[in-house]
C-alpha cells in the first residue's frame, strides 16, 4: 500500500457502513454506494444495491470491529479492501471493491465469508 490517505479514507467508509446507526442521517450513506453494487452475503444471499440500502437504512445498532484492514490500489480509480470483521455472532472476512466515479469513492462490490 503506497497510499496511506486512501487506506485512512477506505477505512472510514467501511466503518460507516458497518455502523450506519451512528450517521446522524443515515440517507448521507447512499452516494457511498455504486449503481451497479452487489454483495455477496455470508449467508450465501446475493444482494444488489436497493436491498442492501433497504436493509442498511433500518438495521439496529451492532458491536462490530474491524481488523487486518488492507488496500491495495489496483489502478488509478480502484482499491481492493480486505480485513475481518467481528460481530457478537460472527468472525467474517470481508473484501470490497470501490471506485473512484463522480469525484468520489463509490463501494462496486462487496463479499463476506464466514471465518472458520
């Protein structure tokens, strides 16, 4: 990683994507979001972007940390992010895709995966 400012950014925004009950506005999280976004769920759902907004703009406060976060920047407008992610029900890893669209970094995909 050769740019410390966009692993700092990265991490910001996954953070308030993991905690979208700490957003004064929570609707300030849908530009984060690339038209084309899909998820792959750990439980094995596929979800595109409306189902993730609809999900992410009513789900409750959780205990979630963030470990081993890494980017690696794979061209000039786009970053691989991996790390673990703890909640009170499970160790995942996670990766998310993002590009930089609209003078702004924009999550394209994302995937958990149960950690065992």
């Amino acid at each position: 990683m050769k740019n410390p400012e966009l692993q700092d950014h990265l991490y910001l925004l996954e953070e308030r994507l993991l905690h979208p009950d700490r957003e004064a506005d929570r609707q300030a999280l849908v530009p984060l979001f690339a038209e084309e976004f899909k998820e792959f769920c750990s439980s094995g759902r596929i979800f595109n972007r409306q189902q993730t907004l609809d999900v992410m703009l009513r789900s409750e406060p959780r205990a979630a940390t963030i470990h081993h976060f890494y980017v690696e920047q794979l061209a000039e407008n786009v970053a691989l992010a991996t790390y673990r992610a703890t909640t009170a029900l499970a160790v995942s890893h996670r990766s998310s895709l993002w590009i930089f669209r609209d003078n702004r970094w924009q999550l394209f995909f994302h995937q958990g995966t149960i950690a065992v």
